[in-house]
C-alpha cells in the first residue's frame, strides 16, 4: 500500500489508529477511529479491514475495534520494557508492602518528550492518583521524570529545558528555566524527586532513579502519596533502597542477556 497523498506512511496511518485507543476508549466504531485518527472514513475502512486480517485488531458483534490477540502477543514478547518490569516486580512489591501505598516504575520516552509507566501496584484506588499502566505524565512536572532528568547528561536536561514551556504544569506555576535548574540541581543532590500537589492538589510524588550499565538512568521506581500523608522520613529510605536495589540487580546481570532501555541509549 503506498503512501497516501500528503506523503504519510502507511505505518504512521496504522499507528494513529492503534494510539487512538486508550484507557476510556478500549472499543471504537471504524466512525470513530477515522475521526480520532484523523483519517477519511474509506482509509480507516481499508486499514481497519487489514489490521483484523493480521490480527492486530479484532471486530466486535457490535460493529467495534478493539486492540487483537497478534499484538498483545507481540507486546508479551521478549522487550527491554518487559525485562525491565519483570525485573522491578520485586522492589515494587517490597515498596508496596513496606509503605502500604500506590507504586509505580517508569521510563522517559525521549521522542515524545513524557514519561510513561510500566507496571504499577495499587494500595488505595485515588482519583488524586493520576499514574496508570501505559499512561502519560509531563517530564518535568511529574517526580519521575524530575528524578531521570537530574541524572542525565547535561545536554539531555537542557532539551527538556528548552520545551519546558509546553509544559501547562510548568507555565501555570510561573517557573523559569533558573528555577527548572534549581530543582534539578536539589534532585541530584538529594539523590530524589518530590514533588507536592503539582499534578493534582491532594497527591504527591516521590521518585528515585534506577540506572543500568555506565550509570546511565534506565527509570525510576515512585510512590504517590495524598498530600496529608507525606511522611519522606520514612518513604524516601524505602524507596531509595528499592531503586538502589533494581540498579544494583541490573549492573549484575550484565554479564547475562540484560538489555539497555532505548531511553536511556537516545539519552546518553
């Protein structure tokens, strides 16, 4: 199939479809996906009819496309984001056990400039809890990505800078770059990221980064935390001793088929 007019690969069409389901949309009509995809209804019709053939979508009784049994299989294969949470499952659990609270483990996607979340456990179901499997957070305005950020090379922290205005969290705060720095600085002093009622006003983050091989970050291991249960007396030696740990597992198992994260190969 060649690419369409505009000069658009047939794989940037397939991946608009796929990126158009989420969390709250986990079933669309072809009407649908040509609209949130941005694609003629007859486009959307074609690829949609190609993806059920391969598998990587599946139709419903009611006329609806959901993600197909192909590509959640492949998505199950051998990864680095599938080695890597593997990996994390202990330290989480140990966290989640210790604090009796919300857990996460998360990378930067340096092409689009967010971080995402591999595998979370959950203490106490919050909507003030914005982190999710799979799901998006701003670099800089979340503890995760302060706490991968502070420990990248210079030139990665001043990538961000430069699109921190992007960033509604950042503007609506009236941050500077002088203040982006600052914080940066204080995360890599402290060895750890908190962040207190940024994205939502009754939860707090904390995060800790884990590094892989040449200390390069591969992630950070996270709790969020309500507002009024802040305690980082306790919870910040927790969690660096959790991440300090899955770093300290990944550096060991160099010597066997433990692969570098992309993140941290696009950062270096």
């Amino acid at each position: 199939m060649a690419n369409s007019r505009s000069g658009e690969s047939v794989v940037q069409r397939l991946t608009r479809i796929l990126q158009a389901f989420d969390a709250e949309h986990p079933r669309l009509t072809a009407t649908e996906l040509a609209e949130r995809a941005s694609l003629s209804l007859s486009t959307a019709h074609r690829l949609l009819q190609d993806m059920v053939l391969e598998g990587l979508l599946s139709k419903t009784d009611q006329n609806q496309y959901e993600i197909g049994l192909t590509l959640w299989e492949l998505t199950q294969r051998s990864s680095f984001y599938q080695e890597f949470s593997q990996a994390a499952k202990p330290f989480l659990e140990g966290m989640h056990q210790t604090l009796d609270q919300n857990v996460s483990l998360a990378i930067l996607d340096a092409q689009a400039g967010s971080i995402i979340y591999l595998e979370r456990l959950v203490s106490h179901p919050d909507p003030a809890d914005l982190t999710k499997i799979a799901g998006r957070l701003p670099v800089l305005s979340s503890a995760p990505g302060l706490a991968m950020v502070a420990f990248s090379p210079r030139h990665v922290q001043e990538r961000y800078l430069a699109a921190a205005h992007r960033d509604r969290w950042i503007t609506e705060r009236g941050l500077t770059t002088d203040d982006l720095r600052r914080t940066l600085a204080q995360v890599r002093a402290e060895g750890y990221a908190h962040s207190r009622a940024v994205l939502h006003p009754r939860s707090s983050g904390t995060a800790a980064p884990v590094f892989g091989p040449q200390g390069k970050v591969q992630g950070a291991l996270s709790v969020v935390v309500p507002v009024d249960q802040i305690n980082l007396a306790v919870q910040v030696p927790v969690l660096r001793a959790a991440a300090h740990g899955l770093s300290q597992w990944i550096s060991h198992s160099v010597q066997r088929p433990y692969r570098e994260g992309p993140a941290s190969r696009e950062l270096s």
